[in-house]
C-alpha cells in the first residue's frame, strides 16, 4: 500500500473535520442547556407575574366587596333617615291640617255668629 501525501492530507483533514464537528456539537449542546435554562428563567418570572395579578385581581375583589358593604350600610342609614324625616313631616303636616280645620271652625262659628 502507497502512503501518499495527498491521502495524509484528507485523513488529516478528516481528522480536523470531525474534531470540528464535535467542538460544535459541545458548543450545540451548551447553547441548548443555555437557552432551555433562559427559558425555564422567563416562565418563573411569567409565573410570578401571574400570581402578582391573580393577587392583585383577589385584593381588587375584595377592596370592592368591602366598599360595597360600607356602601349598602351607608345606604341603609341613609334610607333610615329619611324614612324618619318624611315621618316627621307627615306628623307636622298633619298637626298644620289639624290647625287649619280648628281654623276655619273658628271661621265659620264667628261667621255665623255676625251675620
């Protein structure tokens, strides 16, 4: 068998090529792990992103279910007083009808009388 120069060449080539080829697979496979290790970095922070607004959706709930509750109980007293205020001048209207028919009793007796 001839060993010739150009056949040491390309087996040194050969040779280089895979040695090249194996560098890029390593290269390859960090870049993967980085890349999956980047990615696994951003679901963590979407993950606390989410229960962030999931907390911040719970508080809102409930800063509005507490609002409305001071609110209905505003309303209710509101109503009370009102309710108690219309009372109040039923009863003033009524004494001022009263009044008014004493009045006029007192009207139509002195007209009668005088005429």
């Amino acid at each position: 068998m001839v060993d010739s120069h150009i056949e040491r060449a390309m087996a040194d080539r050969i040779d280089d090529l895979t040695g090249r080829v194996q560098t890029l697979e390593k290269k390859l496979d960090l870049l993967s792990a980085s890349v999956d290790q980047r990615f696994e970095q951003v679901d963590r922070r979407f993950d606390a992103v989410d229960e962030a607004l999931l907390e911040q959706r719970q508080y809102t709930e409930f800063a509005f279910s507490s609002l409305e509750a001071r609110m209905d109980a505003g309303d209710a007293r509101l109503d009370a007083k009102m309710d108690n205020g219309f009372t109040k001048m039923d009863a003033g209207f009524t004494r001022v009808g009263e009044r008014f028919d004493r009045l006029e009793r007192k009207l139509d007796q002195f007209i009668d009388l005088h005429l």
